[in-house]
C-alpha cells in the first residue's frame, strides 16, 4: 500500500515539540475503551480528510515520551478499525498502517494515515455515555471533520476550498 506520509513527516514529527496539521500526538489510546475508540475514528477521518498524517500514540501535546505501554495497540487489528469507521461512516476506508516505532529507546505507535479523494461524512453518530444519564457527542451524522492545527474540527468552508485545490 502506498502512502502519501512520507518518512521524513513521521521523522519530523518525531521531532517536534508540538502538534501540527499533520501530526497528532496521543499520551495513550486503548482499543477497548469505546469513547478512546470514537475519538481516535474522529481524528483518523479528519487527518484523510485533510490529506493524511500521522498519529503518534505515546506522546505527550509537546512531543515528549508520555511512558505508555502501546503494545495494546500495536496488536489491534487493522480490520476491526476498517469496520468501526465503516460503520460510521459507510465507507471502507483502509488507506492506513499501524506501525511501531521509536524515541529515545521507548516503544510508540504510529498510525499513518493516508489522503483521500472524496471527503469522508459521518452518516452515524458517535456517543458514549459520560455519567449516568450524560452523553457525550464525538461527531454527529453528516458531520465532515478536517485537522485544524492540533485538533480535528468540523469543516467549514475554507476546508472544502482547500480540498478542492
């Protein structure tokens, strides 16, 4: 599979000191954890949205080494991702790799995700259950995310302009 990260961006991301439009930094992810799930599928989409990126699990917001076991990720299959974004979104998206990597001798995790031709919309909605009776809303459905600097947001109209170009 060919990827439009090149290895020089996920260098360059290792040595950053701070997030940027095209890389992400995550202190920890847990694959079992629905809400980490739905957060990590929202940032996934708005980086393919915005024509790929990395995500680094096991980063502080300044890029220093957070020390998190990611050997939980490591071993998540691509598949089950494949299929959750699907049924958000309708879309089997796979145009991403899980990889392993790492910083100063500590073992992260890499999620290198690629561009894609046609924005991804949500048609579902993505919600866990915050206390009892409180529900927190990731994306909603015919939601369109992009990254904004360090964060997934939804499009507006710059975004699509982008895009386009």
């Amino acid at each position: 599979m060919s990827f439009q990260i090149p290895n020089e961006a996920l260098i360059e991301a290792l040595k950053a000191n701070s997030e940027s439009e095209r890389w992400d930094y995550k202190i920890s992810f847990d694959p079992d954890c629905n809400a980490e799930v739905l957060e990590i599928i929202k940032d996934i989409v708005a980086m393919a949205n915005s024509g790929g990126g990395v995500i680094i699990v096991g980063l502080n917001d300044n890029g220093s080494i957070a020390a998190t076991d990611v050997s939980k990720l490591l071993g998540w299959d691509a598949a089950k991702i494949t299929d959750k974004l699907f049924s958000y979104t309708g879309v089997q998206f796979h145009k991403f790799q899980i990889t392993r990597i790492e910083k100063a001798g500590q073992e992260l995790c890499a999620l290198l995700i690629d561009g894609v031709t046609v924005p991804i919309v949500f048609i579902n909605p993505g919600s866990y259950q915050v206390s009892e009776g409180k529900q927190k809303n990731v994306f909603g459905r015919g939601t369109v995310y992009f990254h904004h600097g360090a964060k997934s947001d939804p499009c507006n109209s710059e975004d699509f302009r982008l895009f386009l170009q």
